[in-house]
C-alpha cells in the first residue's frame, strides 16, 4: 500500500532537513495521491526534474513503493519551470518539492 502524498511530502522535507539540504514545498498537491515532482536547482545554471516513474518500470510487489525517473536532467532552470508550466496544465493536483543542492542530492528512489 502506497503512503498518502501529503504523509510522503512531509517525510522527504523531513529527511532533506535533516541532512542539511534546503529545500520547500512550492506547491501542496491532492493529499490523498497527487502526483509528486521534485525540482532540483544546482545553483550553477542547471536543474533536473524528477516525476512519477511510469509503473511499467518496476515490479508489481514494489508497487507500494514511489518511484522516480528523470525528466529533465542537466537543463536550465528555465527548461524545468516550462514543464512544470505543462504538468500543472495536465494534473492540477500535483505537488512540488524544490531542492537547492550544488551537488544534486534528492534521496528519491529511482526506477532504473
């Protein structure tokens, strides 16, 4: 069973705190099961995007688990604020994380 989004939200913010890595929630979603999207701003010039992995990617027994995949990886921060521009059209209900990181650490899970 897949944790709400809001629970999911607060524990990441939670953990990225802990670690000493900036970061806010820029935009609260559905708290039941929006869709999370997690900005990272590399404070150089670059940001990555990271989604909603499709479930396709990872096995059904994991299906509990979130998983991330790279949208936009190594672009401008502009190239991430038009996306997102596009998400927000399709899923009014989704949520934002943006993180501040020189090094690009996130901690999500991604599907490989």
């Amino acid at each position: 069973m897949r944790l709400r989004s809001d629970f999911w939200v607060s524990a990441h913010l939670r953990r990225l705190d802990v670690a000493g890595i900036p970061a806010v929630l820029r935009r609260r979603g559905s708290a039941e099961a929006g869709a999370i999207f997690v900005k990272v701003d590399r404070l150089d010039g670059s940001a990555d995007l990271y989604g909603p992995a499709p479930q396709a990617l990872f096995e059904a027994e994991e299906s509990g688990d979130r998983r991330f995949a790279g949208i936009v990886t190594g672009g401008s921060p502009l190239d991430v604020e038009e996306r997102l521009t596009k998400e927000i059209r399709f899923d009014s209900d989704l949520w934002i994380i943006e993180i501040d990181d020189r090094q690009g650490r996130h901690f999500l899970d991604l599907a490989e």
